[in-house]
C-alpha cells in the first residue's frame, strides 16, 4: 500500500486535508470519515481529535499546473478545539498489524493502562536498585543496546562494519558497566594536553564558528516573546517548519508503538539529550553545512552511539559528552561544550517538532555515509517514530 503525500491545516471550525494525486483519477477516490478515523482510499489516518459528518464538509480536486490536489474540509466535533501534534505525520498512520514471532514492539489500545500517552508527567528521578553479585551461569548470553535496550546480536551479524561504526569491541558480549570502564580508560588515552591548550589560546576560528545561529536560535526568541505577549502556548509548533523532504521521512516510517519500563524511559530520554548534544555541535562547528565528517561528528561525540552507553544520570550526558569534545575532533574547546548545552535546552524547549527535525537530519545524515546507516536501525528510526507519540 503506497501513502500519498499529504499535510493537515486547521481553523478553529475545520480540519483541512490536502492530498497529492498526480497519477490517480478522480472516480477512483473513497473517502470515509468520523470520529478520530480518516479514510482516504485504503489508507487510514487517525486523527488527534473528533470530526463529524453534518452537511458542512467539502471535498475539491485542483489539477492547476499539473499537481493533482484533493482538498478536503472536514467540521470538528467541538468548535474551536485544538488538534495537536497535525505536524506528526508518521503517528497519524494507521499502525503496521503484523507482528514477528518476537516483536521489538505491540500497538496496545489507547485504554490500556501501559499507554505512553496517558503517562504522569516523566520523573527524572530513576529508581534504584541494590547490586546483586550474578553466578557466572545466569548471565544472559547476549547483552542488549540500541533504542530502550531492546536489540541485540545485530553486530554479531554484522562483524565487518562493526569498527567502522562503533568504538567497543563485540557488543553482544560487554556488559553495561565495562562498555563504561572501556570507553573511560580509551577517552584518558585519548586526551592530549598539547592539542586542548592550542585551540584554547588561539581560538580564532573557534570565535568565528560560536557566533552562527542555527535555525533554533529565532524559533526559540520567537517562542519566548510570544509566551511574554501571554498568547495561547500551542501556537509555538508554527516555528518548527518542516520540509516537504522531512514530511516524505514521515510518511514513510511505520507507526508503532513502544512498550517500555520507567528504567527503559530513562535511558531513552538521557540518550536523546546526549544524541542532540553531538548533533549541535556538528551544525555549529560546520556553521549548518554538511561534509564527509558530519557523520563521525555525531556518532563519535555521542556515547550513546558510539559506546552503546546506557545513561543513570543527566550529570553523566553532560560530563561524558564533555570529555568526548575535549578529547577527538578537531576543534576540542571548553566553549564548544557550553554552546551546545545551550543549544539542546532551546531544541528541548521549543518542543516535540523540533527535536524531531533534528532527529529527521540525523537520520539523513547517517543514512548518506555507509555503514553508519546501521545506528539508525538501531536508534534514530525507533527516536523518530518514538518522539511523535512521547508527553
């Protein structure tokens, strides 16, 4: 079944479809809505608030300059409410309903108990549990990474890009806590006094890179005047644009749904703070472009990517991503370090549509550099789909 490209608008009376066709006719068209469900020939949107079918909706079909458009005018259920998230196209899909024999994820109904988006508000503070010294023999015989822990023996599979894509050696066999004694001893190693002293004192180039302004920089000024004008807080999506690329990312992922633990959770919010610190200092040293080393920039200032690392703490993102700039690219300033703490807390400040942009460029990025298209099977892809649905 082929998505059409398609993006969503709203007043507050109606809910406006527009749907490119350029190779469909028009008799071919079935359109069947109510409720939260959308039906546009055989694919399904579910929608994140009511419509109804009272007599106001129109539907048009505009082939001005050969673009073949179906505009659809839906009324809402209840006047002048707000549908959030119509930005978040991948979560409007209908979900995928096949399963393997051991699915990595289960679509639950929105009822259940476990539904991410009737969690209480996400609590930072993870509980901990006293350690228990294991019999060699109730080790489990492959240890787990990626996205909520949740793959493992990927890299058994794939032996020959594994040096090329991460630092740690035979994955399936570390345990969390020496993949960290590892990566630690290899940063120590790696520091070298003479390189952090030169870009400390002669950092002209370092001054000239800190004063770009990426994208989020006005979208983030934007949002905070408006918040002082007191005006409605939903209004701040509309600084977060997204591409008509980014949108064709979208329709292409598959909606599903992630069932993790509140330790699970943990890790998942703590490596994405530490995958948009590596990515911000990429678009800034590079002043937004991108070359041969945006890749390596981001996985290897990421430890959640290049070391597996499963993050306890805030405190731990932020010194592990600390030492990573100080000791391997080019340009290791303690200033770079501050810039893109900065730089994540506007990205996390102006909400889900910006870190999901940021995630779409990551995915990009890993996806034109061979075999770093590998981490995004194992992270980016699941964040991806993950963000649209997460409070």
């Amino acid at each position: 079944m082929i998505t059409p490209a398609f993006e969503l608008t709203q007043d507050p009376d109606f809910l406006t479809i527009i749907i490119k066709v350029p190779y469909a006719k028009a008799s071919e068209f079935d359109v069947y809505f109510e409720g939260e469900d959308f039906k546009f020939y055989a694919k399904p949107l579910t929608l994140p608030g009511r419509i109804v079918e009272d007599g106001r909706e129109k539907a048009s079909y505009n082939t001005d300059k050969g673009i073949r458009t179906f505009t659809i005018r839906l009324p809402k259920e209840i006047p002048g409410q707000y549908f959030e998230g119509l930005d978040m196209l991948t979560s409007l899909l209908a979900p995928k309903k096949s399963r393997s024999a051991k699915p990595l994820v289960e679509e639950i109904a929105a009822s259940a108990e476990l539904s991410e988006e009737e969690e209480e508000e996400f609590d930072w503070e993870i509980e901990q549990t006293p350690y228990e010294e294991s019999a060699e023999s109730t080790l489990p015989l492959q240890y787990r990474y990626g996205f909520g822990n949740l793959r493992s023996g990927v890299f058994q599979r794939l032996q020959d890009e594994l040096s090329d894509v991460i630092d740690i050696k035979d994955p399936d066999q570390t345990p969390v806590d020496e993949r960290r004694r590892k990566r630690l001893a290899a940063e120590a190693a790696k520091f070298e006094p003479d390189h952090y002293l030169a870009d400390f004192f002669e950092d002209e180039a370092i001054q000239h890179v800190l004063k770009y302004k990426p994208w989020w920089v006005d979208a983030h000024k934007k949002m905070i005047a408006l918040q002082g004008e007191n005006h409605q807080e939903h209004g701040t999506h509309t600084f977060v644009v997204f591409s008509e690329e980014e949108r064709e990312q979208l329709r292409k992922f598959t909606n599903k749904s992630y069932l993790l633990d509140k330790r699970s959770r943990h890790h998942v919010y703590l490596g994405l703070i530490d995958i948009l610190l590596a990515y911000c200092y990429e678009i800034c040293v590079n002043e937004g472009d991108k070359n041969v080393e945006s890749s390596w920039n981001v996985r290897k200032l990421s430890a959640t990517l290049c070391w597996l690392e499963s993050f306890t703490s805030i405190h731990d993102v932020l010194v592990s991503f600390g030492r990573r700039v100080l000791c391997y690219p080019l340009h290791r300033h303690f200033g770079l370090v501050t810039r893109a703490f900065n730089d994540t807390v506007m990205i996390l400040q102006l909400g889900k549509a910006a870190i999901l942009k940021c995630l779409l460029d990551i995915h990009k990025i890993f996806m034109e550099n061979d075999p770093a298209y590998i981490l995004n099977d194992l992270f980016i892809a699941d964040y991806c789909i993950w963000i649209q649905k997460t409070k």
